[in-house]
C-alpha cells in the first residue's frame, strides 16, 4: 500500500523535531461544532476544520468509547502521532496536532518560502487561468473569481444546498470531479479534503500540467508531502494565540472570528512550480521567521 500525505506528514515531522518530540504533550484541547483547536505543551497552537456530520454518522467506535475512557490532556504526542486508531474524530485530532507542530518548521524561512498576509489568489496571475475546478466550496473566491473574463469555473460540493442563488449555479454533480480535476489549469481543493481523507486520490485526478492549490486551516501542516505530489501552494493558517483560539472554537467560533483575534494566514510556496500562473508569486518575499 503506498504511503498517504498524513503518513509522509508525520515521518517528516519525526526527522524535523527528533528526540525533541517526546517531550511535547497534549496541553488543551477543544473539539468545536466548526473547528477543532489545540495547545500543546511547547506552546505551539493548531487548528482544523471539525467534520461533524462525519463525525457524527462514523459507525466506528468514538475515542472516548473506552473504560477508563481516553484522555487528550497531557498525551504525549509522539502517540497521537503513532496511533493507527482510524475513526473520524481521532483523525481530526491527529491532524490537528500535526498543524501545531508544523508552527516550528515552518518559522525556519530557510527551508520553506512563507508568504504571510496575502489572500493565496493574490499570488496567482489569474489572466493565465483559464479552467478552475475548486473542490470545496469557498464562497468568497467563487465570488471572487465567477466574473473573471474567460474563465470557466467548476465546484464539486456535496453541500451545494447550502450555496446562495449567484454562487450555487457554479456547482458540478459529484461524478465529474474527476474529469473536472484531470481538465483544469488550476485546482482549488480545501483543507476539507485532508479531514475527511480523500486528499489523496483528489491530487491523483488532478492534472499533472495543473497548478494545484490546498487552502484552509484544516492544510496547515508542513508541506512536504504535497509539494512532492506537485502542489504548488498550500495556504493554512499560523496560531497567534493558541490558548484563545482553544476558548473560542470551544464557543463555536467562525473563521471570520479566529482571523480577527488569533489566527493568521500563511501560504507555503513550492520552489519546483513557480511556473504558468503561479509566476507572480516569484515576487512576494518570505516572511518565515
């Protein structure tokens, strides 16, 4: 069986924090309604998205199904990372933990080109762009990009009922994500993708002359492992202030919230794809610390 994005993500975690790693620990977390956050002893913080109705319909066994039942706090993340348990809510922890740990890497500018600030279409040259096909709808970039002379734009959402009347007209049935995937120039697939697992075969579908983005909290890990399946951009999210952003996904904070008081936007560039539409991100500098 070849090895997933997760399980690349966290060999590359391993090499980068070494014996480091065994003494950082599960300080607080919360499983929020949208999104899921955690401080972890270090002081780094993650968030990512909550998938609950996945969660929700998992016929598998919860974490806490267990006598005693299992606790998060104080768990040593060595064994987040190691554990093979499989159900929805535990992989959503997991991941999770990954993005608080991809905080360290990811200040050292001199391995990964860091833009912070930017909204991730800023670095594309979408004069260049002629077909999207966006997996996940985002509403602000459909709204951004559906008046864009000649491009055509496909959305794959399986929760099209929740789109507005001038943004909902852009969704494609489910079927054709494939084929919109292996025909763009440019494929948006959020974080969504990496939560509930089909992140892999999204990325196989895509087409290889394609400039692929992954976008959102749930995609702020560190990159390796999208970069090497030709990811071009992944644009997450950097934790300012972990412990307010554990209070405020607990009270079934928004997106809109947390970038106004704890989160920041990051984007990672992948060296190997500044080519086609991505050239104009040759200009932003890196703002790694």
């Amino acid at each position: 069986m070849s090895s997933t994005v997760l399980d690349e993500t966290v060999d590359v975690i391993c090499e980068k924090y070494g014996e480091r790693l065994r003494w950082i620990t599960v300080e607080r977390l919360a499983v929020g309604v949208f999104f899921t956050a955690v401080k972890l002893s270090c002081g780094s913080g993650g968030i990512s998205y909550t998938p609950a109705i996945e969660i929700h319909s998992d016929p598998g066994p919860p974490p806490f199904n267990m006598d005693p039942p299992r606790r998060f706090k104080g768990m040593p993340v060595v064994e987040v990372l190691a554990s093979r348990e499989n159900s929805i809510l535990f992989r959503t922890i997991r991941l999770v933990v990954m993005n608080a740990l991809a905080a360290g890497p990811l200040g050292q500018g001199e391995r990964y080109q860091v833009v912070e600030g930017p909204d991730v279409l800023d670095l594309i040259d979408l004069d260049r762009v002629r077909r999207i096909a966006m997996v996940g709808a985002i509403v602000p970039f459909i709204r951004r990009l559906k008046d864009f002379p000649g491009v055509e734009l496909k959305v794959i959402e399986k929760k099209s009922n929740t789109l507005t009347e001038d943004t909902g007209h852009f969704c494609a049935p489910l079927e054709q994500t494939q084929q919109a995937l292996a025909e763009c120039d440019l494929a948006i697939i959020t974080g969504a993708a990496v939560a509930n697992g089909t992140i892999d075969s999204l990325l196989e579908w895509t087409s290889p002359n394609a400039s692929t983005l992954v976008v959102g909290p749930t995609a702020s890990f560190v990159p390796d492992a999208l970069f090497s399946r030709g990811v071009a951009i992944v644009s997450g999210v950097m934790v300012s202030d972990p412990d307010r952003a554990v209070d405020m996904v607990s009270e079934g904070a928004l997106a809109y919230h947390l970038f106004h008081e704890c989160v920041k936007k990051v984007s990672c560039i992948n060296p190997n794809r500044m080519n086609g539409p991505l050239c104009i991100a040759r200009g932003f500098q890196n703002t790694g610390r």
